[in-house]
C-alpha cells in the first residue's frame, strides 16, 4: 500500500485536503477520489523519507496499546449516531478514525476503512480483528447489514457491552476487599514473625527459662521463614498454582473446576447468578438482533465463560437442531432454576424470546448488585476478625513469656 495526500472539491465546491490516503498505486487511487464524487486538484505520493524524519509515536503507543471496552462502547455509540444521521459508511469511518483516541483502535478503523473502500463488507473488515472483535460482534454487525437496521443494532451492541461492564464491575467489587484484606493480613503477619518476634526471641534467650509451647512454635516457623526452606515454599506455591491453570487448560478439568466454584458457601450463589444473566442477557441481544438461533447458541456457548453454562448450552444446540424446544434442556439443568425456564417456556410460545431473556437478566442483574451489597457486609467484619486474629496470635505467642518470667520472679 502506498499513501498519498490529495486536494480535491466535492459537488459543493468545498475544498478537502487530506494526508494518509492509501491505495495500491497512484491510478487506484485516482479511481477511488472519483468514485467518491470528488474533483481531484492534486494528487502526490507521500515521500518516504518524510515518513522517517516525521516518526509517528502513535504507530509505536499501537503495538502496546489494548483496546478496552469503553473504547468500543464509545465507538459503537458513535458510529450508530452518524449511520443514523445518514452519513455514508466511509465518511463515518474517516470521522471516527480521526476522533479516535486510543492509538491501536485508530489503526483498525483506518484499516477497516480501507478495507470498506476495495469493496469488503463491513462485518467481513471487522472479522480482520478477532482479539479485538469477537464473533458475537461479528455477528451481530452481519444481521444489522442484512436486516438494514445496522444503527439499531450498533446501539444494541454498545448497551451490551455497558452491561457487561457493569457486571465485571459489580463481579471485582465483591472479590477486591476479600483479596485485598487476605494480602494485607499476610503480610503483616510474615513481617512480625520474621522481623519482630526474632527480636523478643533474643531478649527472651538472655533472661533464661524454658519459652512456653505455643512462643516456641512461632519462632519455629519464624526460623523456617528466613531460612531456605522459604524458597523451596514458594517453588511449592509457584508449582502448584502451574498444575492449577494446566489442569483448567482442559476440558474435563475445567468443567470440574468450575462446578466445584459453583458449589462454595459463600461466592457459588453469585457465580451461578451472574452465569444466568450472561447466558440470556447475550442470548437476547443476540435474537434480537436478527441472529438465527443456532448461531447464537454456538455464540454463546463460546462466550459463556463457564464450562458448566457451555455444555448446558451446547445440549440445548443439540435439542434444537433436531427440532425440540429451548426450555426442555434448561429445565435438566441445575444451573437453571425454575423461574428462568418458565419465563423462557413463555417467550418461546408467544414469540417473545428476546424481551423475556432480556427481562431474566435484569432480574439478575438486581440480584447480583443485591447479592454482592450483603456479600461485601458480611465479609468486612468477617476479614477484620481474620485479620485481628493473626496478628493477635503473634502477640500472645510474645507476650506469653514475659508471664513466665513474673511467675519465676514470684
């Protein structure tokens, strides 16, 4: 590809100049300025040497650069509003990829315009970018540009994603303090018994007498801790947390694994409500928009996150295809309760299916948000008694000699 910059009028007369045009040679590129309606004035080769000694750092920010999930709400949003205020498809995208901000996902759109210029269609430049436009996106752009509701369903898309962002958001506020709390206590603890109770240890040698059980215990561990037996510890930690993600890199270990996760005291209820509200919040958007239902299933089935949800939904694509009902797997299903698969019943017999999934999951939603407000109340206490209670142990195990010694001085 070779870049160009033009000054060229359009049926106004307005004068447009641009820089970064690419095209496979000068006579393609000519051919392209045409075909957009436009009166070319002048046409150059952008020179190499100019590319050097301009370096551009946003080809370099590219590389390293993600692509997040605000920065698609946002494009999305965008992007629908000027379909829907009739601006043709590439001038959206030359107005999106000169607005955007984030360095790589202005590379892709300038990509995708180019891509839309030789004639691809949009779900097909789009499909170019998997790691950043997944097949659910994919599909979903496809049944806009058959069904020519593309606005629609690029608003559709972008409450998806808000959603989902909600729920993560909802997801890491139950699990942050917990996590944060456990690290902190750690910590602590570790530091008072290998840099505090080494000291006490020394005063207590010196006085003489026998240290009482439980202080000998702690300076014990304190020992094995500053000793080499701390690394091969952490070798042991480093190797069994490898086994762990080899093992859920499988099928069968997977699927194990996150239906033990499903059953724990305390997080297995929300898990299991937010694998609900997944499973039909995506699935609702998905027919909703157009999407046959069998590719949605198998959209879904990707996209679950949970090895339990997938092979519950790849049984409900099996029943399907041979002519059954959605419901009737669901109901088999210990994932699902009872009340999900009676409102599905009811949006499959009345023709509904996307409003009734899409009123499961801001059931679910509420749920969730309510589920984690109890959550995060019930475990601060619960994490500031863990966390009192081992740093109270190391203070007892030093306090307790100094009892010893007064009951050797009375």
């Amino acid at each position: 590809m070779q870049k160009f910059t033009y000054k060229a009028r359009d049926d106004k007369g307005n004068l447009i100049t641009e820089k970064g045009f690419y095209a496979e040679n000068i006579t393609i590129a000519r051919e392209q300025l045409l075909q957009k309606g436009l009166w070319i004035i002048e046409l150059k080769e952008e020179s190499k040497t100019a590319d050097l000694l301009n370096f551009e750092l946003d080809s370099v920010f590219a590389k390293f650069a993600g692509v997040s999930l605000k920065d698609k709400v946002i494009f999305c949003r965008q992007f629908s509003s000027l379909v829907n205020s009739g601006v043709a498809m590439l001038r959206a995208m030359t107005i999106l990829s000169e607005q955007c901000e984030n360095p790589k996902l202005k590379n892709i759109l300038r990509d995708i315009k180019e891509r839309l210029e030789q004639g691809s269609s949009l779900s097909d430049a789009f499909s170019q970018y998997p790691e950043v436009f997944d097949k659910l996106f994919i599909s979903m752009i496809k049944a806009g540009e058959t069904g020519g509701i593309l606005d629609d369903v690029l608003m559709r898309i972008a409450a998806f994603m808000e959603d989902k962002a909600r729920l993560n958001a909802q997801i890491k506020s139950a699990l942050t303090y917990p996590t944060v709390v456990t690290v902190l206590a750690v910590i602590i603890f570790v530091v008072m018994l290998t840099f505090i109770l080494p000291k006490f240890s020394q005063i207590f040698s010196k006085l003489g007498g026998e240290l009482p059980a439980y202080t000998q215990f702690l300076i014990n561990i304190s020992e094995l801790l500053r000793s080499y037996w701390a690394l091969v510890f952490i070798a042991g930690i480093v190797c069994l947390v490898w086994s762990f993600k080899k093992i859920y890199s499988f099928e069968k270990g997977k699927y194990i694994i996150d239906a033990l996760t499903l059953k724990l005291p305390l997080f297995g209820p929300l898990l299991q409500k937010v694998s609900v509200a997944r499973f039909t919040r995506t699935l609702g958007t998905l027919i909703r928009s157009g999407v046959p239902i069998l590719i949605s299933l198998e959209i879904v089935q990707e996209s679950s996150g949970n090895a339990v949800l997938s092979r519950s939904v790849g049984e409900v694509y099996e029943e399907i295809k041979q002519g059954g009902a959605l419901y009737s797997k669901l109901e088999e299903s210990p994932l699902f309760p009872p009340m999900v698969t009676s409102m599905i019943s009811v949006g499959e017999e009345t023709g509904e299916l996307d409003n009734m999934l899409n009123k499961v999951s801001d059931f679910y939603d509420a749920e969730i948000e309510r589920t984690v407000e109890a959550l995060t109340s019930l475990i601060e206490p619960l994490m500031m008694v863990v966390l009192g209670g081992m740093i109270g142990a190391v203070i007892v195990g030093m306090y307790l000699p100094m009892f010893a010694i007064f009951d050797q001085i009375n």
